[in-house]
C-alpha cells in the first residue's frame, strides 16, 4: 500500500509561483512512477506531469511546458511540482499519484493505482 499526502497549493497571483510536495509512505515509492494530474471545476481530471522511477525522465502536458518542473527526492519520498509563471487557467485542484513498481513513464491516468486526496491551487488574475 501506497499513500500520498499533498501540500504546498494556496492562493497566488497571475504571473507567481507555488511548489507542490507530495509526501509518500511504503517501501515502494523509489520503485514507483509518479504524476501530477489536475481538476478544475467542472471539466474532467486532466494529465499534467509524470516521471520515473529515478527522476532521470520527465513528460509533460503542452500547456504546463516550460513553466512547470517535476521531480522527485527518493530519500525523502517526495515528489515535486514547481509551478512558475502561474496562469489563472491553472486553477484546479491537484493530485498526485503513483504506479507501484514501474520503471518507466506514466502518463495514463488508469495506470495510476494509488492517489492523494489533492490540493487546491487557485490564480487569481
């Protein structure tokens, strides 16, 4: 079993910056594909970044690109997502989730077995 626990979302600014933290508990995290997906109110959950086992590779969505940074501490069990130059259509809530013993990118939201219960990050313009 895998939990997650999600942090850092807030309030912010067009234009600012937030770094969301998602802690992990279990053996299996540094085993473990990792991605951030995403809610805004009324639209379906939508993919945002993903990265593997190691770190060593990173995929995200086009319209995050180049302003958002995924990454992971395996020591610390924590994955990452730096937001900067926030848009006020990156409103949503965001959750993070994992694929136990997986070596490779995940960007499919069913190929994700185990969830936080997310963070609310909201732009104002």
């Amino acid at each position: 079993q895998v939990q997650l626990v999600e942090s850092g979302g807030g309030l912010v600014q067009a234009g600012g910056s937030l770094r969301l933290s998602c802690a992990a508990s279990g053996r299996t995290f540094s085993s473990s594909a990792m991605g951030w997906f995403r809610q805004a109110p009324g639209k379906e959950r939508e993919f945002v970044a993903a990265i593997n086992w190691s770190g060593g590779s990173t995929y995200y969505a086009d319209s995050v690109k180049g302003r958002f940074t995924i990454s992971r501490d395996n020591a610390k069990n924590t994955v990452y997502l730096q937001m900067n130059s926030l848009k006020p259509e990156d409103t949503a809530v965001y959750y993070c989730a994992a694929r136990s013993k997986s070596i490779g990118i995940v960007i499919l939201e069913d190929e994700y077995n185990y969830w936080g219960q997310g963070t609310q990050v909201t732009v104002s313009s």
